[in-house]
C-alpha cells in the first residue's frame, strides 16, 4: 500500500477508500418508480441492483 502524508502528524498506511474492483464506476440518475421496479426484479431473481441493471443495460445492447 502507498503511504500517505496526512495532516496531524505523518505519513499513514493504506489512507482512503480501497478499490473494490478494475471496473469503472459509473453513475446515473433515475425516477424512484424506475429503481423500486428495478429493486422488484433483483429481489425476484435473487440478485444485487447493480447485477440487475448490468443485464439490463447488456440486454439491451
């Protein structure tokens, strides 16, 4: 892990947020009826919300 200077007193091992993947985070806006009817499906089928629309998005490509 990179070391970090930090602002009260040197550097620190491992400052900030980890990566949680290699993937690109992208991000987007939504009508709360559109991710709820999102939400249904994903609970439905056992998935994540992100895994959810990720085949949706593919599906529709």
């Amino acid at each position: 892990m990179k070391k970090v200077k930090s602002g009260w007193g040197g550097e620190r091992k491992g400052a900030g947020r980890p990566a949680t993947g290699k993937d690109p985070l992208v991000c987007i806006r939504m009508p709360e009826k559109l991710v709820a009817a999102i939400d249904k499906a994903a609970e439905k089928e056992g998935v994540s919300r992100s895994e959810k629309i990720r085949e949706l998005i593919e599906k529709a490509l």
